[in-house]
C-alpha cells in the first residue's frame, strides 16, 4: 500500500478513504484510486480531525 493506510473500521471492504500521513496527507478513495488524491497540509488534516471529534 506503500504508506496509505485504511480505517480498521472498514473491515476489510474497498469502500473506504485511504489516508498517507507524510510531510503532506494525501486522501483518496480505495473505488477510484486511479482519480488521484487530495492533498493537504499537516495543520488543514488536524483541523478536520480535531472538528470530527467534535
């Protein structure tokens, strides 16, 4: 997978976001990974992280 890594909440199923924790994050979809990725900066990923929290 070369550094993407999958939910463990997945369960196993293609139907997910792959996320690449890096100098950058990079996020895609496992269904269309040939469309290319999002990619943000680590403080963008943090600030969605910490509003799913809640």
């Amino acid at each position: 997978m070369n550094g993407w890594r999958k939910s463990s909440y997945s369960g196993g199923q293609s139907d997910c976001v792959e996320v690449k924790l890096d100098h950058s994050i990079g996020v895609r979809d496992t269904k269309a990974r040939e469309q290319g990725q999002l990619t943000v900066t680590p403080a963008a990923w943090a600030a969605v992280v910490s509003a799913l929290r809640g």
